[in-house]
C-alpha cells in the first residue's frame, strides 16, 4: 500500500502578505508545493490529500487539479473553526485557527494508510522524501512513528534568527525530547542559541524538527482523544492552539508510541517573509539548472 502525503496549506498568510502556496516562485511558475508533490510522485507516494480553507478552496483547485490530474490522486479537507466535535463550539471572538493537530485531524476520514505531514510552504527535497517513504514501507508496527531530522545547519537564515525544534534521542536514534529554542542565529560563523542573558554554542548538526513526520493511522485516535481533552481544558480561549508535535511528545513520555528521527542530509528552505522570496527563487533555479529538476515541473 503506497503511503499518502497530507500537506498542511490552510495557513492564511499574515506574515508573508498573502497566499504563499500558491506564491509562484520556481522558473516555471511553480509553488513551493509543486516540488513536494512532484518529489512525493517520483519517490513513490499515491495519494495527496491538501487540507485548505473553503475561502481559497477553487482558487487552489484551479491550480493544482489540472497539474496533478492523472499523476496522483489528490484529495481536499477544509479547516474551519467551527469543524468541531459535537458539544463544542467556538468562542465569541476567536479568529485563530486551532493549529496543527485540528489541521491533521481534518484528514480522519480520508486516510486510512500510512501518512507523512509536511508544511505548504517548506522545501524538503527528495531525499527526505525516499526516506520517509523507506521508514514507511519497512515499519511494521502501528504505534512507530518517525520524524525527519535535518541537520540546524541546513536550515538556518542569514536574515536574522529562527526558531527550532531541537531533539534530543536514545541509543537507537528514537525521540526523547524536542525542546523548542526560539532564537538561535550565528555570528561570526558560529551557531548559538540565545536565552535570556545567556548564549550557548552549538555545533550545527543537531537534528531539528522541520514539520516534517510519518506516522500510522492510529495517530488519528489518539489525536482525537486528545484534542477533547485540549477543548475541555482551553477551547474557551480565544488564541490557544492544539499542535499535534505536542500529542507526540506526551505519547512518547508515556511510553506509548516511538518516534524514529531520520537523520537526512537534504537541504530545507522555505517562505516565512516576503525577504525569503529572492533566495528561494534563487535556490529552485540552481536545482533546475542542475538537473535536479525540470525547468517546468509538470510538463
């Protein structure tokens, strides 16, 4: 069974000034999503599910229905607010989406495969792809799930600091912890992360979290179970979030599920700010130019 690619596109923006999922940034007019599509295509993945909002839902069909049509089946779910379970509903007031884990769950009823998630508008090359696809085919059991780890190294901005989920693993490469630093940056050609007063070195080849994980079908019961208690404990909020790496960690401290983390050297980039544009741009043309890719993907 071919595993399926759900890939997070319901962001709305704010930051980068409009819909940068459908940004056309690569030397043929493609989104950054064209290239994890077209990566998940070539490395064996057979379905594409995009969770989006109904607001840009046939904007959004109208560009990838007919590029992926006959290629990889392609499914849609929407994030709306008020997608919540019965007994619940959304604040007077609230605007914020209900984060990442929401956004997963959408896809309930549309996947009963092994998954892999990944951001709309990061850049993760084929190689993690194959990887993920590999960690996929060969996992038999249903609570191992895995994470791609890229090297902080390959995902660090000249334009100021970032942050990242730092992990920490066992003996045998399985997540124990993922701390998120907030701001580290380089200077002088050196790494640190910076807290407080303090500075701290780091070597670059820590492995960090780039949103990037595969997991088995079970992961929606649990996900589920913990979104009622997230709902009951904060749906009342007007900004809260229910973020699904968050899900992950308290089963892993629970002993429920393990978490490999992949190791890849594939090089991330990606579209936070209007400032990141001109090097991405530049980034997919060199691929093109190498070869890596098709000066236009999808003819």
């Amino acid at each position: 069974m071919k595993p399926t690619l759900l890939v997070l596109a319901a962001g709305m923006g704010s930051r980068y000034g409009g819909l940068k999922q459908m940004d056309e940034i690569g030397p043929g007019a493609e989104s950054i999503i064209d290239y994890s599509v077209y990566d998940a295509i070539q490395t064996g993945f057979g379905k594409v599910v995009f969770v989006i909002r109904k607001s840009f839902a046939d904007q959004f069909k109208e560009r990838f229905d007919p590029r992926l049509k006959g290629r990889i089946d392609v499914e849609y779910v929407y994030q709306e607010l008020n997608n919540l379970p019965s007994g619940y509903k959304v604040p007077e007031g609230r605007e914020k989406p209900w984060g990442t884990g929401h956004a997963i769950l959408m896809a309930k009823n549309t996947i009963n495969e092994p998954f892999a998630i990944i951001n709309a508008d990061d850049f993760y090359g084929r190689e993690a792809f194959s990887q993920v696809v590999e960690f996929l085919s060969n996992s038999q059991l249903d609570n191992e799930y895995a994470m791609v780890g890229y090297n902080l190294n390959n995902t660090l901005s000249e334009h100021g600091t970032v942050s990242r989920g730092v992990c920490e693993t066992d003996a045998n490469n399985n997540l124990i912890t993922l701390i998120e630093r907030t701001k580290i940056g380089i200077e002088n050609n050196e790494i640190f992360f910076y807290e407080n007063d303090s500075k701290v070195k780091l070597t670059g080849k820590e492995p960090v979290s780039m949103n990037f994980w595969a997991f088995k079908p079970a992961f929606f019961n649990q996900l589920s179970d913990q979104f009622l208690t997230f709902l009951s404990e904060k749906g009342t909020e007007l900004k809260s979030e229910f973020y699904f790496n968050s899900v992950v960690d308290k089963l892993i401290k629970k002993g429920t599920v393990t978490t490999k983390v992949i190791n890849t050297n594939a090089k991330w980039f990606g579209v936070t700010y209007q400032e990141d544009r001109p090097a991405v741009q530049a980034q997919l043309k060199a691929l093109s130019n190498k070869g890596a890719y098709p000066l236009k993907l999808w003819n």
